[in-house]
C-alpha cells in the first residue's frame, strides 16, 4: 500500500484580524485538529504579538502558558481529562512543551527555521500564517 502525502489545509485569513488569531485556533482545537499529538500553528509577525494572543488564549481555555491545567477550567486536574496546552515560541525564548501543546504561536522566523529541520512540518496539522511586511 502507498503511503500518500498530506500537507495541512491552508485557511485563508479574513480581513477582520482582531478575533482570528485567537478564536480560529480555538474551533480548529475543538474540532479534533490537533488530535494523536499534532499541532495547531499561529504565526504571527512580531514577537509581542504571538506572546500576548498566546497569553490570551491560554487564559480563554483555561491554561496556564507552558503547563497542563484542566480544560473545564477549574482548579483540580484529573488524570484521564482532555487537556489543551497553548504556548508560543519566539527568538530566544520558548514557552511550550514538544509533548503537551496543542496550540503554538510564533513568530513567521521561528516557523522558517523548523522548515530547515522538517520541511514538510508534519507534527502541525494546520499552519495559520499572518501577513507581515517581512515575508
């Protein structure tokens, strides 16, 4: 049997930019986008930019940056719940798990320099890339 190659659906972004960084990725996750450990990528053009929507998200789904928390949004984590991990990676600081993110923001640099270790960047199953000047 032939293995077939499957890149991850491009979504164009609409004009409105405000609710789509941090709501699509959210519907994306909760539609089973980022099921069997892949990921959901958000680029986003400067590094202010990815570190606070990504720091909204997590406080919108109930995580803490960088660490596992319960997806109901309370305070007790059960071991057999889903949870949903946001995290952001930016030049020099990385604030997200290989393992645990679901849902990553970055800056369009950190998104090129992967390409060079993965070109195909199969652990993401949909890449959202903002417009910037520099691309």
């Amino acid at each position: 049997m032939e293995k077939q190659l499957v890149f991850p659906p491009l979504f164009p972004a609409p004009k409105c930019e405000v609710t789509v960084s941090p709501e699509l990725p959210q519907y994306l996750y909760e539609a089973g986008w980022a099921t069997g450990g892949s990921v959901i990528a958000c680029t986003q053009p400067r590094r202010v930019a990815a570190t606070s929507v990504a720091t909204r998200v997590a406080v919108e789904v109930g995580s803490i940056l960088g660490e596992e928390v319960n997806h109901s949004k309370c305070n007790v984590v059960y071991v057999n719940v889903e949870y949903v991990q946001v995290g952001y990676t930016i030049r020099f600081e990385d604030v997200s798990d290989k393992n645990r993110t679901r849902i990553r923001y970055m800056t369009d640099g950190v998104l090129f320099r992967e390409t060079l270790i993965d070109p195909l960047l199969s652990r993401y199953s949909v890449i959202m890339v903002r417009h910037s000047t520099s691309i």
